[in-house]
C-alpha cells in the first residue's frame, strides 16, 4: 500500500530536518573569472586548516577553483 502524500507547505517555526539551510558565500576566480557559491561548511573547514597551520590573518581564505584547478578563488564582498 502506497503512504499518503504530505504536500504541507513548511511554515515559520517548523523545525528544519538538517539544521537551519546552509550559508553561501560568492567566490570569483582571479584566473578564468568563474562565480562559485560555496557553502559554509567549506569555508569554515579551510579557516580551521589556516588557523592550523598559522596562516589565518582574519578574512575568509582563499580557495582552489574547481575550473582551473589554481589556488585563486577570493572572496567576492560585495
């Protein structure tokens, strides 16, 4: 027997399965220019391999770009 469809639209207050939605950031590419989003988690995890290492001067890090495969994903603050 198949389950009943809930097609209940989610309202103000109702818990979220994972967690509250993830926070993006907008990176560019200084190499090829190419625009990623990239989720907190990502950034939070290259903070943490910064502060590591002893690296981490206080701004979000930069990242590899997946496009040209270069160290050269920055920030974007707009």
């Amino acid at each position: 027997m198949g389950q009943a469809c809930n097609n209940r639209v989610p309202e103000e207050g109702d818990d979220v399965p994972f967690g509250p939605p993830v926070e993006e950031y907008l990176y560019r590419c200084s190499a090829c220019g190419a625009e990623w989003l990239v989720d907190d988690v990502i950034v939070d995890a290259a903070v943490g391999m910064a502060k590591f290492r002893g690296e981490y001067d206080g701004r979000l890090p930069s990242l590899g770009c997946p496009g040209c495969n270069g160290d050269t994903l920055e920030y974007v603050d707009d």
